[in-house]
C-alpha cells in the first residue's frame, strides 16, 4: 500500500476536520498529489492539489477558502485541512499522486483507499 488517508469521521455542518495522506513511497518534486472525492452523483470530484516542491497548490471553487492543502517531508504527508465544513463536502476523500500537473483524475495513477467525511446539519 503505498498512499494510506486517515482523518476521517463525522462532523456537524461548521466543523473542521484535517485529513493526511501518508506516501510511503518515493516522492519527486515535479510529482503532483492531489485530494479528489466521490459521491453518489459525482465519480472523482476534483478538490486540492499541491505540487510536492510545494510551490503550487490549487483548489476547486467549491472549497477555496475553507480548506488548505500542505506537505510535510518527514515521514512523507500530504494533509487537508477542511474548515466551516458544509453538508454537501459529505464524501469519501481520495489521496493521489500524478506525475504531472492535473486537476483530471484520470491523470492520477497511484490513489489511497479513501476515507469517509460525513458533515451532518
């Protein structure tokens, strides 16, 4: 298993809650991890992306603002921190890599198992 998230769980609508992602792989600095999430209506929904030599991030509309994604070296982590969280960010919440700059899920080629984020209102 080379991408494992955690942080997941049950919220209420206001609510923060900070998600990681441990790499337990080699990381390059032109590598590309991502946050995408999925629900009934929505496959692979874009939401963070952060560029490992940490010079670019970005996000989808929908969260700009409330959420932040970093990186940490030491052991190799990729974290999102999710605040004022809303019921629709209910989802399960994706940790990837790609190789390079994408907001397209279908360029991303490693993916963790994904954990649960429920927001109640």
């Amino acid at each position: 298993v080379q991408l494992v998230e955690s942080g997941g769980g049950l919220v209420q609508a206001g609510g923060s809650l900070r998600l990681s992602c441990v790499v337990s792989r080699r990381i390059f600095s032109s590598d590309v991890m991502g946050w995408f999430r999925r629900t009934p209506v929505k496959e692979r929904e874009f939401v963070a992306l952060i560029r490992w030599n940490g010079r670019s991030t970005e996000y989808a509309d929908s969260v700009k603002g409330r959420f932040t994604i970093s990186r940490d070296n030491g052991p190799n982590t990729v974290t999102l921190q999710m605040n004022s969280l809303k019921p629709e960010d209910t989802a399960v919440y994706y940790c990837a890599r790609a190789k390079a700059y994408s907001t397209a899920a279908r360029d991303y080629d490693l993916w963790g198992q994904g954990t649960q984020v429920t927001v109640s209102s």
